[in-house]
C-alpha cells in the first residue's frame, strides 16, 4: 500500500467509520433546542448581543454602519448591498426561528438546518456590521452548517418516523437496528460533524491560551488581570457577584490558572478522548464562572459540549445491554 493510500486509508477511518445516527440526532435538538430558547429569550433575561436589539441597531446612524463581514456584504449583495431595515432583519428573525423549529424536531431537516444556520448568519454578521466582533455564535453556526451535508434527521426526527412509516416499520410497530433511524442505526456520515466541533473547541482553547500567555506571559497568572475584567464588566451588567469576586486576590489567582489549564490542556480530548470526563465538566464551569462574573455570552457553547458524550452507549448502558465506554474515534 502505498503512502498516499495508507493516509487516506486512516484519514477515512477516523472520519468516516460507521457511527450512531442517535448521537448526531441528539445533538442537533440539544443545539438547536438552546439556540431556539437564546433567539427567543428576552433579552433583559439573557442580555444576548444580538437577537433582542434588532431596534437598538436600526436606530443607529448610518455613520455607524459598515458591513465589514464578507458573509455580511454576500448576503446583501442581492439587495445591492443597501442597509437592512428594522422590518428586514425582523423578517429574517421570525423565518430563522421558524426554520429552527423545524430542525428541532426533524422535518426537512437538512434544509431546515441549512436555512437556520444561514439565517444566524445574516443576523450574527448584521450585529458585527455596527463596529464590534465577537466570536460567540462562530462554533453553533459551524454545527449547524455542517449539518445539511450529514444525515442529521435520520434519527430522532419527523423524517426518520416517516422513513420508517414508507418501510413499513412503523405500521409493523417496531423500531429494530435495521428500521431507519432505529437505536442501532450506522451511517458512515454520522461522526465527522460531531469530531469537528470537537477539533474546533480544542483549537479555540488552545488559542485562548496561548493568546493570554502571548500577551502577558506568566503575568497573566498573577490574577490582577481577571480581577480588572470582573470588576469591569461586573460592574457593567450589574452581576453582584463579579464585583466581589474581583475583591478576592487570592481567588483570582487560582481562576486564572484554572482557566490557563482548561484551555491549555482541552486539546488533549483529541488523542485521549477519556480526558474528556474531566475536562467538558471543567470547561461548562468555567463557561458558567464567566457568565455568572462577567455575562460573556458563551453560554452557546454549553449544549455543543453534547458531541462528546457517547449517547448512544448510554442510552445500552441504561438498557443493560452494554457498559459504558467513553466515546472515541476508532484506531
């Protein structure tokens, strides 16, 4: 065999194995149930940059208004480029959410999925248009654009009962590995978008980290710097509880070396994916430490932590057909 056919050979192993449509299905309502639940939230609630100021940007003059995001100025093109109005960004939110329902429970899904993730676009780029970036919604819309080029509605969907409805499956009353969308269902499409939300948490991590330590160096550790932002931003938001935090130095200085280590050590989920028990519950904590200090809005990120739990093997574990065995791509 020769060396380009051996890589291509292990490159398809690790993407492209049969894997459970179950765990894609799950995390597709787990992402889009949440981002559905942040589109639709109030924002005195979430306080999300985005969806709830609509009418705060369309107030803005136009002196304000600079579609810097290539995906931005893409999408207007066919508009000429002009700037959305209130009613047009409105528009575009209501036929998001709807194409995001549909996603959630599996109808049309890979178009559903398509138009939901397109939409976020428009609406994520329109916000970024008024001067300030963010990198808050980059892995869901991700997800959520890989999904319409994976089966991510062959299971736990609308379109998986009706598969098996036209198989005669459903008429029968059974729902076997062999049904489509069935527990036992494979498909060799169904890994890859669950192991590239995983690459894409680990090199964000470790960008953060090595940007701190870049900036700083091992000052960055010293904990003065997360004691400014708490008391910055707690102030800001009104959190209680990010003011009192920043009072506390000693504390500081050991969120600032759990945040190094978190971030610096994530990629280890990559080559070994037990690490993972430990490292997706340290990450939601320290996700959930900023939100409750700060308001960072990442608490986006909190249901994408999904692609590294082995659902299907929970769900045989809980049926007492198989142990429990930490998800990992093949060898």
């Amino acid at each position: 065999m020769s060396a380009a056919a051996a890589l291509r050979r292990s490159w398809e192993r690790y993407w492209f194995v049969p894997a459970p449509l179950v765990d894609l299905a799950v995390c597709r309502i787990a992402v889009t149930g949440f981002h559905l639940f942040v589109m639709l939230a109030p924002y005195a609630l979430l306080k999300y940059p985005v969806y709830g100021m609509l009418d705060h940007y369309a107030a803005l003059p136009d002196t304000q208004w600079g579609p810097e995001p290539l995906a931005m100025r893409a999408l207007l093109a066919p508009l000429g480029g002009a700037r959305p109005d209130l009613a047009l960004t409105q528009r575009v939110l209501w036929l998001t959410i709807a194409a995001g329902g549909l996603a959630l429970v599996g109808w049309r899904t890979r178009t559903a999925c398509a138009l939901f993730a397109l939409g976020n676009v428009f609406l994520s780029a329109y916000s970024y248009s008024f001067g300030e970036h963010h990198h808050t919604e980059a892995i869901t819309v991700m997800f959520l654009l890989a999904l319409p080029f994976a089966p991510c509605g062959a299971a736990l969907s609308v379109d998986a009962a009706l598969a098996r409805r036209r198989a005669g499956a459903g008429a029968a009353g059974a729902v076997g590995p062999a049904a489509p969308g069935g527990p036992g269902a494979l498909s060799d499409q169904a890994r890859w978008p669950l192991l590239f939300v995983q690459w894409m948490f680990a090199l964000c991590y470790l960008s953060a980290a090595v940007c701190k330590l870049a900036a700083s160096g091992l000052a960055w550790l010293n904990g003065y710097t997360l004691q400014y932002y708490m008391l910055q931003d707690g102030l800001r938001w009104e959190t209680g509880i990010g003011p009192w935090m920043a009072g506390q130095h000693g504390l500081s200085v050991a969120l600032s070396w759990f945040s190094i280590l978190v971030e610096g050590a994530f990629c280890l989920v990559l080559v070994r994916p037990r690490a993972a028990a430990v490292l997706v519950p340290a990450a939601i904590a320290l996700h959930l430490g900023v939100y409750a200090t700060m308001r960072a809005p990442f608490l986006m990120y909190l249901p994408l932590y999904a692609v590294f739990v082995p659902w299907s093997r929970l769900a045989e574990r809980k049926a007492g057909r198989a142990p429990f065995r930490c998800y990992h791509p093949p060898p």
